[in-house]
C-alpha cells in the first residue's frame, strides 16, 4: 500500500514537469491559437543553452538559468517576428509545417553542436536531498521545487495575465485580433513577446528536465506530445487545467511503470486517449476552439 | 433540351498529351528491370513507394485538410502485419500485402474514432501520439523480436509467389528474381495509388472534399457529410499506407519499432516531398518525389546538415511558394496533367442566336 501511495506522489510531482513543458504551449495556444510542433525542441535546445552557460562561465546552474532565460527570451521573440507570425492565418498548413520543419532544424542543428551524446545538469547535494513525510514515505526536494515551481509559473502567468497592461493586450489579441488591432496594440509584438515568455517558461521546464535526467537532441518530440497531452487534457484556455493534465500524465506514468517498466510511457498515451473518448474538451475547458 | 449556354471541361490540351506520353512511359518503367542495373532498380522501388505514401498524404492533408504527423503509424502496422501474417500466418508475401491493406483499413476506424475528436492542427499532433501508441505496443509484441525487432525468414522473401517463375524461365539467380518481383509490386502499388487517387478526386467523393476544403460549413449546408466524407478518406489511405508498410518491410527485411514507427521516414520525408512538389495537386508529389530522390542521391551523405537543409527548404517553400514547384509551374504556364478542377466554358453564341438577341 505504502508502494502504490509512493508511486502516486511520485506522479504528481512528476507530474510538475510535464505542466512546466506544457504551459508554454498552453500560452501560444491560447494567445496567437499556433500549434508549435517544435514546443519539444524548444525545451531541448534550452536545456543545452543552460549546459553551454554553466561550461563557458563554470557557473552554479540555477544561475546559469538566469542567464539563459533572457536568451530564449530572445530567441523565441525573433521566432515568432520573422518567422512565424507570416504564418498565422486560416490555413492550418503553413504554422503545422513550418514548426514541423523547424523542429527537425533545432534537432539536427543540436546534433551537430552537441553530439547525439546523453548531458546532464548538475544541481551538485539538491539532487540527492529528500524530505521525510513519516510513515517510510519520502520526497526528494528537487521534485517538490518541480512542482511548486510550475504551481509559482503559472500563479505568475495568471497575475500577468489579469493585473497588468501586458497581459490585457494577450487577453484581447486571443479574443479578437482585429478589434486588437483597432485599439492600437501592435499584434505581430505582441505575439512575439508572447512566444518570449513563453520560451522563458520553457527555460525554467528545462532546467528542471536536465538535473532530473539524461537529455540528447532526440529527446524533443516526446516532450512535446507529453505537453500537448496535459494541455489537452486540462481543457484549452485553462492554465490550472494544464497542471491537473500534467499531474494526470504523471501519475499515469509512474503507475504504469510500477505494473511494468516497460509501461511507462505507453501508459501516459492511453490516459490521454481515455480522456480525449470520455470528455474530448479536456476537464476543465476555458476556450472554444 | 435547351442549351444551357455552357459546357462542362474537365480534360485540358495538355492532359490529353500527357494520357498519350503517360502510357509509354508507364511501359518503359515497367520493362525497367530487363535492361537497367539493380542498383537502379532498388533506387526506383524507394521512389515509388516514397511517391505512393505521399500520394496518399496529399489526398489526406491537400484535400480532405486531414493534416496527420501519425501516417508511421500505418506504416509500421503494414510491417508487421507482413511479419506476422508470413511468419505465423504462413501466408504468401504478395497476399499478405493486400491482407495488410484490408487489417490497416479496419484499424483507422477505432483510430479514427479518437484522433477525429481533435480539430485541425490538435489533430495533428493527436495522430502523432497514437503513432507513438503503435509503436509502444509493437515493441510489446515478443514473439517479432519486442523493442529491439526481427528478420523475416529467407524462406518468406525468396517464397514470394513469381520467384520461382522468373527463375525458370530467365534462368537467372534468386536475387535478381527477388529484386524484379520487389519491383513490379512497388511500381503496382505507386500506379494503382496514383489512379486510385485520381479517380476518387474526379468522383462524387472527390467533389465533396474539394467543397469540405474550400468551406465544411457551406459543404455541409448542401448536404455534404463532412465526417463520413473524412472518415472515408482516412480509412482509405491507411489502407494504401498499410499495403506500402507491407511492401517496405518485405523488402527490407528487418523490421524494428523505432524504424518501422519513425515519424522522420514515414511522415517528415513524405510531407517534404508534398509541400516542395505542390500540396493539393496530383503532380505535385511526382515532381516532390523527384527532387527528394536527387537530394537524396547526392546530399544525404552530408547527414545532419542535409536534414537541416531539408528543414530549411521545406519552411522557405511553405512562406513564400505555399503551393510548391508545381503550383508555381501551374500557374504560370496554365498547365494541368491530372485534370481535376471542372471549368464552365461558355458557347459563343451562333449568329442565328444573335439574330434572336
């Protein structure tokens, strides 16, 4: 009983990480309705940024972090200015392929950088240092700064997105573009700052990724269907929604391997088919689309 | 009955040529293996199944807006389905590739039954994921080798029914029989998708997917049904899809679930193919085929840099030529080889009706 409870626990706060790959997503479909099928490659190509700050300046990661999120921040806004705003539009084709194909640039752009090599960051005693619940319960307290760190993400999106003017030009460029448009905010910005955070987000989830596991340039495509599964799951338009279907993944995930290693993953898909059959807007839907 | 005033064209000057220069060229490929090296021979079955599976994925994504990242999914199924229905089903190879057509026909309705209840590019990437459950459940299945994958028995390649034939009456090794029979099924299954998918644009269906395309809510106000129409389209390609997958895998004759399930092999070199020939045309993917098997030939050696060159084509084709060479072509020169769209060609009215008027 203790094992099946552990297990769980160990879901959720797995389940942290995918809301964290997730929430980025969740953003740019919420806000400019793209669906960025390079969202994992993305999150792989923070991670090595990460890894390449901490060996040029051989600092602590976390810092190292600090110093990369401005760089996605960066990368992710030009993405969108030059690229990826020509592409928005009715026609579903231009933004699903144009991301597809910039998702096998960044993989094999990084496999050229970096090698197909497994990397790992190091958080040095964070890593190992757990907390004790009693009753031979235990969790580790990177997994618990997992978790409460996508609970501050998207308690800090919320705040953006219903106290300051920033988030209130998001909140009308997703409503209606047009009328945006008419009361002076210059979409095609605010998109890309928009794709900016949200590559800031994807930072943070990178971070976590690399001190929790081996990460290489193949890596992306599977975080991205675990982040397309939480968001879908928790129902578009609905952070909070995101991090319930990340949990939901998570717990899958752990339960199905504890039945069979080999389940793992597989179990985390069917969850999400179970949900998509039995309620197909997800559990907590906000947006019509 | 009275003249309309108009009459409907679907054939143009050129396709009428191209019917003509079409069947000598269909002739010259089928008669390829007697004169041309085996090296050729093995390159053109590539181009054909390559350019089958992106018949079918412009059929899907072009004209029934169906964009899937999943189609491995089919693939990887025809496969195994191969595997499993010669290796424990003893059934001959060359029946065992239509069978394969027919379980990946019935498998796209409970497939479809999930992934339809995502919308445009959800769906997308709602068809990568059951790829992805596909491919973990093949490398579930023990008995064809699990995650690490399995040969087929020589018995079942060299069995396939016109070896022998070939080997009496030319007289010439296993290998090369095996390389011939290889050949014509390919070259069968590019020609049969090719007409298959025009004769379903040129019918009712087709006609329907032209007005679910251009806009599903008037389609479906004149009586279209927009989801059977696409549930039709679906099941059908992973049919074609599934046969190719059979096909790929008796050639190979290895399978594994990372190969067999791979969304770069099976869907990014497909959509490559599509969107840099002309997405929505039938021309399209033979002329994609074609400058993908040339970059092929020469730049793969380059590896991942000839993957980022891929990657980079394909986005600068898709922002500023979305409809590809051949729409580029197409439109300039006014040129149609597969005819599909049909025009109103208004009379000139006689002089006996001018006196009227």
């Amino acid at each position: 009983m203790t094992g099946l409870f552990d297990t769980i626990i160990q879901g959720v706060l797995l389940g942290g990480l995918y809301a964290l790959f997730a929430v980025g997503l969740s953003l740019i479909f919420g806000i400019m309705r793209l669906v960025n099928l390079a969202h994992g490659d993305l999150i792989v190509l923070a991670a090595f940024t990460i890894l390449a700050v901490v060996n040029a300046l051989g600092i602590d990661v976390f810092v190292a972090a600090l110093v990369a999120a401005p760089l996605m921040f960066a990368v992710g806004f030009l993405l969108q200015f030059l690229i990826l705003n020509r592409t928005l539009g009715r026609d579903i084709l231009p933004p699903l392929l144009v991301t597809f194909g910039l998702s096998i640039i960044i993989q094999n752009g990084l496999l050229e950088a970096f090698s197909a090599d497994s990397k790992r960051l190091s958080a040095g005693a964070l890593e190992t240092a757990s907390i004790s619940l009693g009753g031979g319960l235990a969790v580790g307290v990177m997994p618990l700064m997992v978790l409460l760190s996508a609970i501050a993400v998207i308690f800090a999106l919320n705040l953006l997105f219903y106290w300051l003017p920033l988030g209130r030009a998001f909140r009308a460029t997703s409503d209606d573009p047009e009328i945006a448009q008419l009361m002076g905010i210059d979409n095609r910005r605010i998109f890309a700052i928009a794709m900016g955070v949200a590559m800031v987000v994807t930072t943070i989830a990178a971070l976590y990724l690399g001190i929790r596991a081996n990460f290489d340039p193949s890596i992306g495509p599977a975080r991205l269907l675990y982040a397309f599964e939480a968001v879908i799951i928790g129902g578009l338009g609905s952070l909070w929604g995101t991090l319930a279907g990340g949990i939901i993944i998570g717990v899958a995930q752990t339960l199905g391997a504890h039945i069979n290693p080999e389940w793992q993953i597989l179990a985390g898909h069917l969850a999400f088919l179970a949900v998509l059959i039995l309620r197909p807007r997800g559990l907590f839907p906000r947006a019509v689309d | 009955m009275a003249d309309p005033g108009y009459r409907i064209e679907i054939a143009s000057q050129a396709s009428r040529y191209v019917t003509f220069a079409g069947a000598i060229l269909l002739v010259a490929l089928f008669l390829v293996p007697f004169y041309a090296s085996r090296g050729l021979v093995q390159e053109l079955i590539f181009v054909f199944y390559m350019l089958a599976l992106a018949q079918l994925w412009n059929l899907l994504a072009g004209y029934a807006g169906l964009v899937s990242v999943g189609q491995q999914a089919f693939v990887g199924l025809g496969g195994y389905l191969l595997f499993a229905l010669t290796v424990f089903g003893e059934i001959n190879a060359l029946l065992a590739i239509p069978l394969a057509g027919v379980i990946a026909f019935v498998f796209a309705f409970p497939t479809a039954l999930v992934v339809f209840r995502l919308r445009g590019a959800y769906f997308a990437i709602g068809t990568w994921v059951v790829a992805e459950v596909y491919r973990l459940v093949a490398a579930q299945v023990k008995d064809l080798g699990g995650g690490t994958g399995t040969s087929l028995p020589v018995a079942v390649t060299n069995g396939v029914f016109g070896i022998e034939w070939l080997k009496a009456i030319f007289d010439m090794r296993t290998a090369l029989a095996r390389d011939m029979v290889m050949y014509w099924i390919a070259f069968a299954l590019a020609v049969g998708t090719l007409l298959v998918v025009y004769r379903i644009l040129r019918s009712r269906r087709g006609l329907a997917l032209a007005a679910i395309r251009d806009s599903e809510l008037a389609a479906e106000s004149v009586g279209v049904d927009g989801f059977r129409t696409k549930l039709w389209v679906y099941a059908v390609t992973a049919a074609g899809t599934g046969m190719i997958g059979a096909l790929i895998y008796l050639q190979t004759a290895r399978i594994s679930p990372d190969a067999a399930f791979s969304v770069l092999d099976w869907t990014a070199y497909v959509i490559f193919i599509v969107v840099i020939g002309g997405i929505g045309t039938i021309e399209g993917p033979i002329v994609g085929v074609i400058v993908f098997y040339l970059m092929q030939t020469y730049l793969a050696d380059f590896g991942t840099w000839y993957l980022i060159l891929l990657g980079a084509l394909a986005i600068v084709i898709m922002l500023f030529a979305p409809r590809g060479i051949w729409g580029y072509v197409a439109a300039r020169y006014n040129l149609v080889l597969f005819p599909l769209q049909r025009r109103l060609i208004a009379r000139k009215p006689s002089v006996h009706e001018t006196d009227k008027v």
